[in-house]
C-alpha cells in the first residue's frame, strides 16, 4: 500500500514554489542592490550641488522712482 497524499498540502507547496520563483523572477528583472541605490543617490545629489553653485542670482530692482 501506498502512503496517503494530502492533496491540499501539495497544492500550497506547490503555489508557494511558483509564488518564490516570480519574486525571484522580479527581483533579478527591477531589483537593486542597496549599493546601487546609494551610488545613484550620491551621484544625483552631487549633481543636484553642481547645479545650485552655478545659479544667477536676479539684482533687485531698485525701489526708488
């Protein structure tokens, strides 16, 4: 005789193993490594700097008539 098989069991193993393989899927697809993330936020920061140093300021009108 054979061993009783819950199939309720291998139904949400099952799920579970397709539901890890998308997250994984999607993790290699639009994950970033917080490196990553901390490098493009060093460098648009940086940017950011670079280009408030380089602004004009307007002279103020003179308020005499």
């Amino acid at each position: 005789m054979s061993n009783v098989t819950n199939l309720n069991q291998f139904r949400k193993a099952k799920a579970r193993a397709e539901k890890r393989a998308q997250a994984d899927a999607n993790a290699v697809k639009f994950g970033r490594s917080k490196a990553e993330r901390a490098r493009d936020e060093a460098s648009e920061s940086a940017a950011s700097r670079h280009l408030d140093g380089h602004k004009i300021t307007p002279p103020k009108a003179d308020p005499t008539p």
